[in-house]
C-alpha cells in the first residue's frame, strides 16, 4: 500500500504533466495553420462588416498571412521572447466583387479591405460547384437530350469543368458542366455522355449556354468496377501479409506541427490553396554540433494540367488544379493501412465553407518511417588475404499527403534522408479523362482522335502535367546565389594523352533572373544553390544541389491561350529574389485569368539574384499518352526529384550512422 506522501508526489507529478500538456499545446507556431476558433474569428469579423441579410458574401479563400521571414527566423532562436503578429488573408466575393481582406487575429480587427479591379476569380468554391452539377438534372432541354440517348436521368450525375480563357474580352465567373452515367458502375468518368456543352454563371447559378451536338456512344460500365465489395472473384495476383513491429516506438516526434526525426526537424503546415507546407527544414551536422538552415518553405505553387484536345468537347480542358479548385479543399483523409503503413501518425487539418464555417478533415497527413533501402554499402576484395563487406540499413522520413481533384488522385510525399537529401515526389492515380466516340477498334480511326483509343468506345485524351514547386531555400543562411555547372567535352590535340577527348565543368553564377531560366535536358549541367559566404575546410561553398526530375516541356505554342496563363511551365527552373507576395506562379486569380500574373511576368523585370535571398521554382512535368493499363483506375505513374547536399558537409554526414538494431521474432532464423 502506497503511502501518502507517494500518494502526494504522484498526484503532483500527474498535475505537473497536465499543466505542461496545457502549456504546449497553447503555445502557437507562427507558421501553424489557422485553427478551428480563427476560421470562425475571420467568418465573424467579416460578417460584422458586411452582414449577411444586407449583403452577398462567399469565402473562396482563408489563409495564414505569411509572418515576416525575419521574425519567423528570430522566432526560431528566441520563441518566448518575439511576437510575431499573427494575421489571415482572406479573398471573399462580396456582393460580385473580390475583396482581399487582411485581418488582424490578434485584436480581431480588419487592417486592409480592397477590391480586385483585375482580371481572373478565386478559387471555386465547392458550395458553389454543388448547386451547379444539379442545375442540369432539372434543366428541360438537358432531360430531353438525355431522354433522346435513351438513358436514365436518375442514373445521371454531373461535375464541373474551369473553362480557362481564350481570347473573350467579357469577364464573367462561368464553369463548363459534363455529365456522366452511373449506372452499374461508380467509376462515372469512364462513362462520359457526350456531345453537349452546358455553361454555368457562378453569378446567378443559372445555365446560360446549351448546346446538343451530336450523340456518341456512352462507354460501357463492364470490368469497370473498382470497390472491392462489388468486384467479383477471380482475385490477384497474391500479397502476402506484412508486420511492421518498432519495439522502441516510432523514431520521430511530433508536437503540434513541428516534426524532429533522427538529425532533422521541420514543420509542416496547411493552406487550403497548396495544401501541404513544409517550413524551416534544418539538419544536424554532427561535426559542426549546430543545426544548418536548409529549406524555409517549400510546397506546390501550382498544377498546369492542359489537354490535347482541340474540338469543342475538350478545348477549354487546360485546368490550374491548385488556383482553381484549391490542392487544400481537395485534399482527402488518408486510409489507415492503405494509404500510409501501420507505423504512420496522422494529422488532422481544417478547411472552410463557402460561408466561412470550418470543417475538420482527418488524417489529412500522414506521418511514416521506411524501411528497407541501402544507405551505403561497399564488398573490398582488393586487399590479399581479406574479404571486407560493409553496409548500412536506410531508414527514411516520409510526409504524405494526397489530393484528389475530379478524376486523378496526388499522392505527394515529401522524403527526407538522414544523409541530408529531401526528395519530394509524385505519383498519379485515379481515372482517365475519357472521351466517348463510336470507334470500337484502331482500324476505325480515320483521323486524329487526340489520344488512345483504351477500350471500347473509349479514347484517353492526350495531356500533361506540370507540377510547380515553390522551394525557398537558405542554404545556412538567407544569402545564397544560383550556380549552373556545365559539362564540357575537351579535346585532346597535343598528343599529350593517348585519349582524345575528355569532360571537364565549368560554372558560371547566375547575376539575374535571365541568367537562371533553365531548360533541362539540353546539355548536362548540375545546379546548385550556394552560400557564397562560407566555404568548407577545403574550400568549396556550401550547397544544396538539385536534381531533376525527368524533364518535360511544354509543347503548346507560347502565343496559344493556355500556355499564356501557363506561362510559367516554359522553362523547368526559374529562380526569383524572395518576395512574399509572389507565392503563386499562375497568379493570385487563376480562373479565367489572362497570364497577367505569373511568374514568368514577375521574372521581366530581371532581378538580381547573386547572393540575395532567392527562392528556386522547379516544374515537374509528364507528358501523359494514356495506354490500355491506365484504364479503368491508373496505377501509380510516379516521378521525383532530389534536393542533395553538394559540399553542404566535410564528408559523408552518415558514415558513422549504424543500421537500426534486428528484432528477435518467433520463428525467424537470427
């Protein structure tokens, strides 16, 4: 029996950890998204202004307002003694108008309210998308458009398409309406009701263009069946099970949303526009025994997604998935054991309404360690007499997120090493964009069909996909300057070799924004941001060096519509000085915006970039040629790049780094 002096120290020690919960979890990161009681501060401090019985008002975006780099970086050193204002940036459509409203959270009070006076809308709200798939289903010449297909309208569901702009001087907020069929089959978008072109004003909620063109076949909904309860046997090929056991728990911790893990620590945030933010990344550097600066902020500014359809059914399909539709609205909740392992932690976010109203979406991150890769490795039998085998286990960091807009499914991770490298990466899921046709066979096509013909009556329209990345690095320290080392061949002229020819490099710092617009895929060439202020002890700068994915290029004319708003896919790296309010490469407004405001617009004024705070922009592309596999759900169609240490460290950061520990377990061999 426990005395009560025990007793008295085990109640306080209790009360002790309860109070140091209640202090933790109070205590705010400047970088933190907004929380559920701040999206309802901003929905009443806007409301209060503008009253919702005398006034029209929808919220297409509520965001942190991005905190001074200065004091964020001061925060780092000092949390309890900087303040940092904390503020949201709001964009409403009041009473047809865009308002960007800037608000104080502390004090609860407006700081800035001006109207757009430019071209292009927010975000579509999916509210507003709502009540716009159902205005056909109840829209007369629509009901006998169907009836003359001879389908069901109670089988009938519909979704809506961003129309992109292609020369129209009037400025109207407008979506394209299709439809689909959903009979036998919850797989719609391979089941498309062609031949009708619907138009949607977002204004007035009304139908205001309709046209019944031509009636094409609507593809089967045989073998297109994807949820396991309503497949049918035979099942394969076989998996076999997996147990994923940590004995000593997972290797990382995370509080609110900071994240430390082996000799890395991050935060990670969430925007409703990029989704997954990934802030102050630092590394331990076990010679210097200091954590280095590496990455401030990095996420996805934009996804370009322009189809190769020129016909009146698919012209207007060119969509800017992130500023149109928002990669955080789109955002789902991750399934346990299926989309991250039995060993992943999850965090959960909020998003808003179109009225303000907060919702919570869980397990929209995940949170994992991989196993199973090697670090290093290296068999020596040069040395007579002995057989020397060393290898090192890897064990990797992996921050996962997955956004589903319309048909495709992101999965998007963001992989860090413990030899320093952050390797983000992209794998594509989900359904094809389908065209209906009549062809049934390759041998029936008699012209271009601008895709694949996948299945019967069937066509996988031809389309790209340009991710842009935002990766504001500071390679210790906020100075840092662009290198391109090329790759030269040198030919050997004197007879000094028996060679002929060698490679050697030569590196050239890119003074101005000109000077750093890459295409990749030309010549070799390694790019590098550097600090050009400190060097290591043998005298190189430190940097971090990037390594592309594999390229591709935009293959639209630079004066068609869609690559003028998409403009900023031209070249695979640009690199800008940092400006805070340049965070989205296709614009702040992208629906229905003119290109008037990207980065390849910001970029003309040619900025210097030689040892100033810069941020690099990488796209990421896949031309998509669909094929018979993709069809009817894609398997996972995926591509990275590396962000890797390049004289960041004196030597190899984990060559005293030991592999984790084998677990005993019953009926294994040892």
């Amino acid at each position: 029996m426990a005395s009560s002096t025990t007793l008295k120290l085990s109640l306080y020690s209790v009360l002790t950890l309860l109070c140091f919960q209640v202090v933790v979890s109070v205590i705010q990161h400047p970088l933190d998204p907004l929380t559920k009681e701040e999206f309802l501060s901003v929905q009443t401090i806007v409301h209060n202004k503008y009253p919702t019985s005398k006034n029209k008002v929808a919220f297409h975006y509520i965001g942190l307002d991005d905190p001074d780099k200065d004091l964020v970086r001061r925060y780092e050193s000092l949390p309890t003694l900087v303040n940092i204002p904390r503020k949201s940036f709001v964009i409403a459509i009041i009473n047809g108008q865009s308002h960007e409203i800037l608000i104080n959270l502390r004090s609860k009070a407006i700081v800035s309210d001006n109207v757009h006076k430019g071209y292009g809308f927010p975000i579509l709200s999916v509210e507003e998308q709502g009540v716009a798939i159902e205005l056909p289903l109840k829209y007369p010449p629509f009901i006998v458009s169907i009836k003359k297909r001879g389908l069901n309208i109670s089988e009938v569901v519909c979704s809506t398409f961003s129309m992109g702009w292609f020369g129209e001087e009037e400025n109207i907020r407008t979506v394209r309406v299709d439809c689909f069929l959903k009979e036998s089959s919850v797989n719609i978008y391979v089941r498309p009701i062609s031949g009708l072109t619907i138009v949607v004003d977002l204004g007035t909620l009304k139908i205001v263009e309709y046209h019944d063109r031509e009636i094409e076949t609507v593809p089967t909904a045989e073998k297109t069946e994807y949820q396991v309860s309503k497949q049918s046997p035979p099942f394969g090929p076989k998996q076999h099970s997996l147990t994923i056991h940590q004995p000593q728990g997972p290797g990382f911790q995370i509080n609110g949303n900071s994240v430390s893990w082996a000799n890395w620590k991050f935060h990670i945030g969430f925007d409703v526009r990029a989704g997954i933010v990934i802030s102050l990344a630092s590394i331990y550097d076990l010679e210097k025994h200091k954590s280095r600066h590496v990455l401030y902020k990095g996420y996805i500014s934009e996804l370009f997604v322009p189809y190769q359809d020129p016909t009146e059914e698919f012209y207007f399909k060119t969509f800017f998935d992130s500023g149109e539709f928002g990669f955080g609205l789109s955002t789902v909740s991750l399934i346990p054991n299926r989309d991250c392992p039995s060993n992943a932690k999850f965090i959960d976010v909020y998003i808003h309404s179109d009225d303000g109203t907060p919702s919570l979406l869980k397990n929209a991150i995940c949170v994992f360690e991989q196993y199973g890769n090697i670090m290093w490795r290296h068999t020596e039998t040069g040395i007579p007499d002995e057989y020397i085998e060393e290898s090192r286990t890897e064990v990797n960091l992996i921050v996962r997120t997955v956004v589903t807009v319309g048909n495709y499914d992101n999965v998007l991770d963001w992989e860090f090493k413990t030899s320093g490298s952050i390797k983000p990466s992209i794998a594509l899921s989900g359904i094809l964009e389908i065209k209906g046709t009549n062809i049934k066979h390759n041998d029936e096509i008699k012209e271009d069909i601008h895709g694949k013909l996948v299945s019967a009556n069937s066509i996988g329209v031809y389309h790209d996909h340009f991710y842009m990345y935002y990766l504001d690095l500071d390679i210790d320290g906020t100075h840092n300057s662009f290198e391109k080392t090329s790759l030269k061949t040198v030919r050997i002229t004197d007879g000094s070799s028996k060679r002929k020819s060698y490679w050697t490099t030569e590196t050239q710092t890119a003074k101005t924004e000109s000077d750093a617009k890459i295409t990749i895929g030309y010549a070799p060439a390694e790019l590098v941001v550097v600090n050009p202020n400190l060097k290591t002890a043998v005298g190189n700068h430190f940097g971090y060096r990037l390594i592309p994915a594999i390229p591709a290029h935009p293959l639209l004319s630079l004066d068609d519509y869609p690559q003028i708003r998409g403009a900023f896919t031209n070249y695979n790296v640009w690199v800008t000085p940092y400006n805070r309010t340049e965070k989205w490469a296709g614009g702040l407004y992208v629906d229905h915006s003119r290109g008037d405001d990207t980065l390849a617009v910001w970029t003309q004024q040619n900025r210097n970039i030689e040892n100033q705070d810069i941020v690099l922009w990488h796209v990421v592309g896949i031309h998509h040629v669909p094929a018979q596999e993709d069809f009817p759900i894609m398997p996972l169609l995926t591509t990275s790049f590396e962000l890797r240490p390049t004289n960041f460290f004196e030597r190899n950061p984990v060559l005293n780094t030991l592999s984790p520990p084998d677990v005993p377990w019953p009926g294994c061999p040892k």
